[in-house]
C-alpha cells in the first residue's frame, strides 16, 4: 500500500514539474512576441491596437491580393499597467506592374531632292583673217598679230597671212614688228562659226636709230652710207635688198612726222 502511494506521488510530481516549464515557455514566447511588436509597430489611440503594413510583390508575376487586418487586445492576462499584448497582421498593398521605357522610332528626314545643274552650252566662236606686209619687203618675217580684249595673239607666216579664231564679241586687232611702224584696227566683230576677213595692211618703215620715232636723224644715217658697195651700217639698207642706195633714202623720207601706229585701212 505504501508502494501504491508513492508511486502516485512521484506522478503528479512529474505532472506538476511539466505544467511549470510549459507555463515558463508561453511566457517566454509572449515576451519575445511583445518586444517585436513594440519595435516595428507604431502604437495608435488608446486601447486600439498596432497596425503593421508590409508590400508583398512578386517581379515575375502580378501583385499579390491585399491582406487587410486589424490589431487586437489579446486575451491573455498581462502584468498590471502595461498595454495589452497586440496581435499583428501584415498587410500587402499591391504595386501595379512595371512598364519598360519603349524609345521612340527614330525618323529620318528626306533630303531635299538635288536640283540638276544646266550643262553649260559654250556658243562657237569665230575667226579673224587677212594678210599683212612689210613696207619695201618681199618677206613678213617676225610680225606679231594680237586681240584685245582677252589677250589673243596669233602667228603670222612668212607670207604675211593670219587666222586669228576667237569667242564671239568685238575686238582691236594690232599688228608690230621691229624697226616698223605698227598698224591697228577697232571694231572688228566676230560671229559664231563665221569668218571675218580684214582688208591687206602694210607697216611703214620707221626709225631706225633707235629713237622710236622717225626723224632727220634717220634719214641722215642713210643718206650717209649711200654709195657704198660693202662695209655699210646695215640699218641703213631700208628695203633690205642688200645695198643702200637712193631708194633707200626716198622711201625713209617719206615716212617723216608720220604716227607711230597706222590706223588700219578699208
């Protein structure tokens, strides 16, 4: 009998010594449960409860739903002068989807359309002809023929002939040579594909000392070697036909006071 009791007293004192160490452990958990809440919550109006919000989303999906509750006085006893124990539900706020910034289609402006430029249409000129002579001289050696405006020139032949091709317009034609006077006409007009001839033109002998301009002085100079067969001033052989004589001597004289350029005749 006493075997009995002893044994029903060592029961109950295992029951006894598990009810404490239960009764300590939910103390425990309210504790901690107590101090979370206290830090993140924020306390409303007295006696109300703790709300405590929180946003769930999911980057791969859409939002989750809202989760709405209210904080409640808990119904376990608390020490005297301290707030109930709050019981916290979180709550998702949805967040609408995110939207990826789409840039804007790139334009291009046209480009203006390129204006053909006109092909140049260059007008066909004409050409300029005669015939020029030295005066008391078989040959027209050394004459040298140009255009103004434009700085033409043109070859003569020993002959005395010329072509002169030129743009269409108005021109001054002047001929020149050494020891001569020179020759010169205005206004000749040139047409296109036409050619103009000019009237035959003669260049008189002028001075041939030196002076430019003809004088007493050159006549002198020929009629001083007049006579003689060799060792003569070769300037004194005006007409070039290898001596001087009186023809030498007329036609230098003929020339005296004249201008130095000749109008060109008709």
């Amino acid at each position: 009998m006493q075997t009995i009791h002893n044994a029903r007293d060592r029961r109950y004192a295992r029951r006894s010594w598990l009810a404490l160490l239960g009764l300590a452990a939910a103390c425990l958990l309210w504790l901690a449960l107590r101090v979370d809440v206290r830090a993140a919550g924020t306390p409303g109006p007295t006696g109300a409860g703790v709300r405590v919000a929180a946003v769930i989303t999911d980057s791969w999906s859409a939002p989750l739903p809202s989760l709405t509750a209210r904080a409640r006085p808990s119904p376990i006893v608390t020490e005297p002068g301290s707030a109930p124990s709050p019981v916290v539900t979180l709550t998702a706020t949805p967040v609408p989807p995110a939207t990826l910034f789409t840039p804007a289609a790139a334009t291009r402006s046209p480009l203006p359309a390129a204006t053909p430029t006109p092909a140049s249409t260059v007008e066909p000129g004409g050409t300029v002809s005669g015939r020029i002579a030295l005066q008391g001289w078989r040959a027209a050696s050394a004459i040298s023929l140009s255009a103004a405006p434009g700085g033409f020139s043109a070859t003569v032949t020993n002959a005395g002939d010329f072509q002169l091709a030129l743009p269409p317009g108005t021109y001054t034609l002047t001929a020149r040579t050494s020891g001569f006077y020179g020759a010169q006409r205005t206004g000749v007009v040139v047409r296109p594909g036409q050619d103009t001839q000019l009237p035959p033109v003669k260049l008189l002998r002028g001075a041939i000392s030196g002076s430019g301009t003809l004088s007493l002085a050159d006549v002198a100079l020929v009629a001083g070697q007049v006579g003689r067969a060799s060792g003569f001033d070769p300037r004194a052989d005006v007409n070039g036909d290898g001596e001087v004589n009186i023809l030498d001597l007329i036609l230098i004289s003929g020339n005296i006071g004249k201008p130095v350029v000749q109008p060109w005749g008709d």
